[in-house]
C-alpha cells in the first residue's frame, strides 16, 4: 500500500512537470470516454432499461397481417372475447384500454385532454405504484356497474397544468362538464400511450371494442404464443367483423421495444461503434504522448534500473501515471458526458424511442465510463510500459547516444500507431461525409407540395356535443368559416388524415370495369376542397370537387397521378369509377354517410405528392370529401402571410367564440417542422451532426498524434540534422527527410481507411442514411485529412530546418 501512493504521488509530480503533455494527454481521454459515455447513456435508455413496468420483455402488442415502417394495425377485442383470450395457456394476464380525447371544462383555460380508460387491473399488471395518492382500483370500475368518476394524473400532466402540486389530490377537475376526483399522480416514467389523464374504464356487453395489452408467461415464446390464438381470433372475427379490417392477415404478436430497436437500433449501433472509434483514437494519442515522453526519461529508467529497480517496478510506476490520466481523463469526460447526453437527446425522433425511457449519466453509465478508463488506462499505458521498462543501460548512460538517429522499434511502434489513428480518422471523415451528403439530399426531397408558411390544427369534437354527422359536418364548416375570416389567414382546408408526408388511410380498392385484386390498395384521404390549392398541388386532369359537392357528400374522387399510371394507362382515369373498400366496414368511432362504400366518380387526377414518408415512394392516392366519413377529431390546415404558428393564439380565440368549450387539441406544427420531425429526417440530421462532430474530432486527436510523433523525430535526431547541414546539405533535404519519416505511416494510415471503408459500405448497404454510395465522401474525407496532415507534420518540419548547425552539434 505504501509503494502504491509513493508511486501516485511521483506519477502526479511527474504529470506536474509536464503540463502540456498531461493535458493533452487527459483531454484526448476526456474526449473519447465523454462522447462513450453519452451514446451508452442513450443505448442503456433504449435498449437495455426502456421501460418501468413488470417484466416488460413479456409484454406484447398484438399485430394483424404483420408489421410496416409505418406501425401496425392493432387487435381490438369486446369484453367477452376478452374474458376467452385471458384463460389461454400462453397468456399471464392481460388488460383492455380506450383511448379518449377530453376537454378540461369549468375554468378560464379549457385544455385538449388525453384520456386512457383502463381496466381495474391495469395498474396491477403495470407494476407501476403512483407518486403520489393511489392508483385505479378493482372497486373503481365493477363488472355491471359505472365506474368511479376517479382520475389519475399523468406526471407530465400534473407538471404542466398544476405546477407539480400535491396538494391536488382529493380536489375535483372537470372533464367535459362531469366532475372527477384526484385520487393520485401517476410515477413520472409511467408515460403509457403519452395520456395526460387514466381513468377506470367500463366494459359493455355488446360489440364495443377495446385495445388490448398483454404479458405472456414466462418461457412462452411469440410464436406458441400465436399458434394458440390464432383459431381464436378468427372466431372473434366471424363473430364481430365491424371489429376488424378487411382482409386482416394473420396475427403477430410484437414485443414492447421490437417497434423502436428496428426503428433506431441499427443507427444507435452505428454510433456507438462510432464513439468506440474515437476512444481508440483517442488511447493512441497517449500512447503516442507516453512514448515521446518515455524516451525522453530513458536515462532515468536506465538509474532506476542500474540502482536495483526491477523492471515490474518500472512497469507498475509507468501504468500507475498512465491509470491517473485514465481515472483524470475519465472524470473530465463524465462531466462533458452531461452536455453532450443533453445534446443528443434533444436530436433524437420523437418517436424512434419508447417515451418511458431515462437518459441520464446514472449509476450503470457510472460504473461503464470507470471500466472503460480503467481499461483504456491499461491498454494504452501497457505497451509504453513493456516497451520502456527494459532500458538499455549502458546506451542510456551515454548522453546523446540516442540523438542521432533515435532507435529503430521505436520509429515503427509510432508509425504504427499513426497509421491506425489516420485509418480510423479516415474511416469516420467517411462515414460523416456520407451522412452529411445523404441528409442533405433529404433535405432536398421534391416534397410535391408547398409547406411554406402554412399549418396543421387539431380540433377534437366532443361527440357529447357534436353526436350526429350532420351536426360535426356543420360545426366543422363553421369553424373553418371563422378561420378564414381572420385577417392574414389566407386560406382555411380541412384535411381529417391528410396532412403530409405521411398520410392517408390504407384501403382495398375496386375500378369499376377491371377484375378484382388483392394487391390494389391506396391510401384514402378525407379532405375539403380548399385542401389542393391551399397545398399548391397541380391539377393534372379534370376538376376539383365543389363546395357545394363536398357540403352534399357527393360520391367524387380525385386520384394522384401515381393510381392514374398504375392502373389507367391509356391516361383515361377522370370519368372511371373506384371502390373504397374500408368504408363497407368502418370502425364503430367513424360516422359515415349512407352508402359511402358505393362507387365513387373520379373527376380529377393531382399531381403526386409525398405520401409514405420522406423516404419511400409515393404511393397510389386517394381524395374524398371529408363529409363522407368523420371521426372526432380532426385538423384544419392553414395558410397564412406570415408566420402561422404566432396565429394560434388568435385562431383559438375564434374557435372559441364558436363554442366556450372548444380548444386547440396537441400540439401545432407548422407543415415545415412537420416534416422535420418525421423519423428519417430527424434520424438523418441526428446521424449528421453527431458522425461530423465525432469525425472532427477524431481529426484533431490524429493531429495531435501526428505533430507529436513528428516533433519527437525532429527532436530525436537534433544532431543529425545538425551534422547533415554541417555538411552542406540544403534546408530541404532536411525538410524533405522529416516529411519522408511521416509519409510512410499516412500513406499505410490511408490505405487502411479506404480498405475499411469499402468495407463498411459493403456491411452497410441495408443502412440507407449512411449508405457510401459513391466515392465523393470518400475522396472528400481524404482531401481534408491530407490537408490535416500536412499542417500538422509541417510545423515540425518546418522548424527541423531553421536549425542552426553549431547549436544542432552541441545539443543534448
């Protein structure tokens, strides 16, 4: 114990010393464990630790006809079949949910409301206790009885509207003009469905359906699973079609965090491996600096040695100063880590992750940043060690023995390191290029519509006031009506589900004249007739419908030029007759009109936008009158003068002037940032700023390590340059000579990193975002480490020739 702290406190003395070395030293460190830490932090969040609730890896969704890119369609059960599923072998315990828009009534500021009405046993097969009062309860919801009008607050809820008050449990808040009592606050990581409000909910006898959630017992796997429920939900879909989709497909059950690793997984792999990349560039640094130094401290080693030292004392000292700077480094990087997580976290997809998650530096990205230091501390302190712990006494006792040409295994072990900082460099200059180029041409994307200066507003209707069709119709045209009256409103549409890029409702789809096929599909869009000009989307053929057409209903449709191709191509689409097929069986929330699955008229053909993501395709479209089908909720899509999100304040005054209880539902976007919060784009900018930063800073570490291997050269071999131009030798031969003693390690350095690129490319190919699909990023990322290289290599260099001769002789 006493030769441990004799041997840190000589290694502090030593760091002491040397304050540039230490610095640069600890800082390339901090660097690398801080950006380690920080994507750990992340990866800990979204993949290992996403959830709160009770054995969430046996958690499942229920899917029919399998998953897409863009979600699922999700089972929906009535009570009954509920009570059937639940005694199955595979099945644990399950609950059913219904999902409720509210309003907050009886105060100044009436607020939209998301409500989530659960079972009893809901908060039982959770697992998640309340912050603060209690939970829904068995007797809060009996079996043939109304439930309780009890509330639990959700934390993000009780922050924003009650300032994390606890006194509020007991009082009584309004929704929709029916009192409910606070009976607790939900935990603050329970965020289920992103409900502000959980409520018990009342299961009928009839045909209503609900969502179901479910946990399977341990050691049941998804496919036993399946197998066993499959003979039942086809029986639950003879029995209540209206529940199900056409042509449903077969269930597939979906774990918890399935949907989310396959949506960021791969990309959260990608940094990961990115940040591991900079710490080893980083660990070459030292390494490099503890060389340069070593050498310089050979002649003390050599005393040591000659005075008894063995050479595992050398050794211990040596990884004692290369364990301090890890540990010092480490610190240092956790403190960054903080900033950094906060970074990253703010350029996440808002939904590429489960909501539940924790970002956090906590006690496991605590214990991952001491081992990484303790690690890199004795990888990079190791080979020094070994390497300096055998002096040569003899040699090392003769001053200036080692000045003229500095050892052989010394210049190689530099050079080696060298050439694999410059290949890993390379390799991350690469990978950034690549994303920088394939962001921007993202970014760039022919969208097919115009999101300048307009936006999307939700309006939920509450079905209590607004029951019958006819009656949403009508408050729906008033609303848009009062919209349009305000001045610097341009335009007033309304779009129930086709604000862009990604809209529509899938549907089976018939033409009239054409043999059936199950491989038709479109996406269906309920829209007013302001909707076209308002977007500034080309009419290509035909008309839009009317006012008085979208008021009356008509059966009219206008199709997208992608349908109009694929399926008419003689280019005779307008005047044909298409089939919905999703209106014959609509679910029991969507009011539609009499006889909306007739056939309907296409009068127009639409110019293609996007409509599937940024991404993908575009896929054949739909348009319908709104009227034809209401659900209720829907938006208003805005064009103003100027900026449309400093109208909202306005637009909800007017919508309130039209009914005291009406507000804005969630939250408004302009259509710009809508597109910016879409998955690719946001995971494309994530990618973008986080591969450049880290590939900017893996250049500047490589730097360093070059400028320092090649000022250790010009160090070395003082004397010999002073005898070269003693001699006569030019200034540049002596330039020519430090450039040489660094080009070889580069040029290996470079072709290690084109290697390893193509490599990458070749494993990546399924990774669009990052995809090296032609050698721009590539040629790129060399040109700027070429010019790197030459600036750091040529300050030496450069001061290797201003040598004088005499001094150069007589240095020691």
């Amino acid at each position: 114990m006493r030769s441990l702290v004799q041997d840190l406190r000589y290694a502090l003395r030593q760091l002491l010393k040397s304050p540039g070395f230490a610095i640069t030293s600890i800082l390339s460190l901090a660097c690398g464990i801080a950006a380690t830490s920080a994507v750990f932090s992340v990866v800990w969040g979204v993949v290992m630790n996403p959830y709160p609730y009770a054995a969430p890896d046996r958690m499942v969704h229920f899917a029919l006809g399998g998953t897409t890119a863009g979600g699922y369609n999700g089972l929906a059960i009535t009570a009954a079949q509920w009570q059937q599923l639940r005694q199955l072998p595979a099945i644990e315990d399950s609950i059913l949910l219904s999902f409720k828009r509210m309003t907050i009534t009886g105060s100044d500021l009436p607020e939209d409301v998301q409500g989530t009405q659960m079972t009893s046993n809901a908060f039982n097969f959770f697992g998640v206790p309340a912050l603060l009062g209690r939970v829904i309860l068995p007797s809060d919801a009996i079996e043939g009885h109304d439930p309780q009008p009890v509330v639990v607050l959700g934390y993000k809820f009780w922050q924003r509207r009650f300032n994390g008050d606890p006194a509020i449990i007991g009082k009584t808040i309004q929704f929709d003009h029916q009192p409910y009592n606070v009976v607790g606050v939900a935990a603050k990581r329970f965020v289920w469905n992103d409900a502000d409000v959980y409520l018990p909910l009342k299961t009928t006898s009839g045909a209503d359906a609900y969502a179901l959630e479910a946990r399977l017992k341990p050691g049941v796997s998804h496919h036993l699973a399946e197998q066993q429920m499959q003979s039942l939900i086809a029986q639950f879909e003879k029995d209540t079609p209206r529940n199900f989709p056409l042509k449903p497909g077969p269930l597939t059950i979906i774990g918890l965090n399935e949907q989310f690793l396959k949506a960021i997984g791969p990309s959260l792999a990608l940094l990961f491996g990115a940040v591991l990349l900079l710490l080893a560039i980083g660990c070459g640094n030292v390494s490099i600096l503890l060389l340069a130094r070593g050498v310089a401290r050979e002649h003390e080693f050599a005393v040591r040695a000659a005075i008894g030292a063995s050479r595992a004392r050398i050794i211990r000292q040596l990884l004692t100063e290369a364990l301090l700077i890890s540990v010092t480094g480490a610190g240092l990087g956790v403190l960054l880590a903080y900033k950094l997580l906060a970074g990253i976290v703010a350029l996440l997809p808002k939904d590429a992750f489960p909501h539940e998650a924790s970002f956090a530096i906590n006690l496991p990205v605590l214990s991952f940043s001491v081992a990484v230091a303790l690690l890199t501390g004795i990888l990079f302190g190791l080979w020094p060690a070994l390497r300096l712990s055998r002096p040569d006494v003899r040699e090392a006792m003769q001053t200036g023995a080692r000045k003229v040409a500095g050892t052989v295994s010394g210049r190689m072990l530099h050079n080696t390191l060298i050439a694999g900082q410059i290949a890993l460099t390379l390799l991350l200059l690469s990978a950034a290029t690549a994303a920088v180029q394939s962001f921007l041409k993202l970014a760039h994307t022919h969208l097919g519509y115009d999101p300048h200066n307009s936006m999307s507003i939700g309006v939920p209707l509450r079905e209590s006031a607004y029951p019958s069709l006819a009656a949403r119709i009508a408050y729906a045209e008033l609303l848009r009506n009062k919209i349009a009256e305000i001045p610097g409103v341009n335009m007033a549409a309304l779009s129930a589900n086709a604000t862009p890029p990604n809209n529509g409702l899938n549907s089976p789809i018939e033409l009239l004249g054409q043999p059936s096929s199950n491989d038709r599909t479109a996406r269906l869009n309920f829209v007013s007739e302001g909707y076209f000009p308002l977007l500034r989307i080309p009419l290509l053929k035909g008309r839009i419908w009317t006012v008085a057409e979208n008021h009356n209903a008509n059966h009219v449709a206008v199709i997208n030029d992608s349908l109009a191709r694929k399926y008419f191509p003689n280019g005779d689409a307008v005047g044909h007759s298409i089939q919905m097929t999703v209106l014959k069986n609509v679910p029991p929330y969507v009011t539609t009109q009499p006889g909306a699955g007739d056939w309907l008229q296409i009068i127009g053909v639409v110019e293609d936008k996007l409509d599937d993501g940024l991404r993908n395709p575009v896929v054949p479209e739909v348009f319908i009158p709104y009227t034809m089908a209401m659900w209720a909720y829907t938006q208003f899509l805005i064009r103003t003068d100027g900026a449309p999100t400093a109208m909202t304040h306005t637009i909800a005054q007017k919508l309130a002037s039209v009914d005291p209880d009406q507000q804005i539902g969630g939250e408004v976007r302009d259509l710009e940032h809508w597109v910016s919060t879409q998955p690719e784009y946001a995971l494309g900018q994530l990618l973008s700023w986080l591969f450049t930063s880290f590939a900017l800073l893996a250049l500047l570490l490589a730097a360093v390590g070059l400028y320092s291997v090649v000022s250790y050269t010009v160090n070395q071999r003082t004397n010999e340059f002073g005898i070269r131009m003693a001699l006569g030798a030019p200034r540049s031969s002596v330039l020519e000579l430090v450039a040489r003693s660094a080009t070889t390690s580069v040029c290996a350095g470079v072709a290690l990193g084109v290697l390893l690129t193509i490599l990458l490319q070749r494993g990546l190919a399924h990774w669009a975002t990052v995809t090296i699909q032609s050698s721009g990023p590539l040629l790129c990322a060399i040109a700027i480490l070429a010019s790197v290289v030459l600036i750091a290599s040529g300050i030496p260099a450069r001061r290797a020739t201003r040598i004088e001769p005499m001094e150069a002789l007589r240095y020691e």
